[in-house]
C-alpha cells in the first residue's frame, strides 16, 4: 500500500512539473510559429512586387537594345 501511494504521489508530481512548463513552451512555440509564418507571408508578398519590378526593367533593357 505504501508502495503504491508513493508511486501516485510521485506521478502526480513529474506531472505538475512537466505540465506546467510544457504549457509555457507550447505557446512560446506556437507564438513563434504565428511570426514566422507572418515574415514568410510579407517576404513572399515583398518577392512577387520586386519581381516584377525587375522583370519589367529587364524586358524594357532588352526591347531598347533591340532598337538599336
């Protein structure tokens, strides 16, 4: 009986220790996942403007040397 009350109490502790700091990580995780998935949605967002941006410069170079 001592056996057994002494492993309960022991499960109940690992737990409160574990659970508690699990908790404070898995929103820390999942707050930098949130970031991260914003700085990609801006960086692609950013990549398509200055895409065309470049390609646009690029054709107009390429139909200038053309006329010449």
């Amino acid at each position: 009986m001592y056996l057994s009350c002494n492993h309960l109490a022991t499960n109940v502790l690992q737990n409160l220790l574990f659970c508690i700091p699990k908790a404070a990580l898995l929103h820390g995780k999942s707050v930098g996942f949130a970031s991260q998935n914003s700085r990609f949605r801006n960086a692609k967002a950013q990549l398509s403007f200055f895409d065309k941006i470049i390609f646009t410069k690029q054709k107009k170079n390429l139909i200038s040397d053309n006329t010449i």
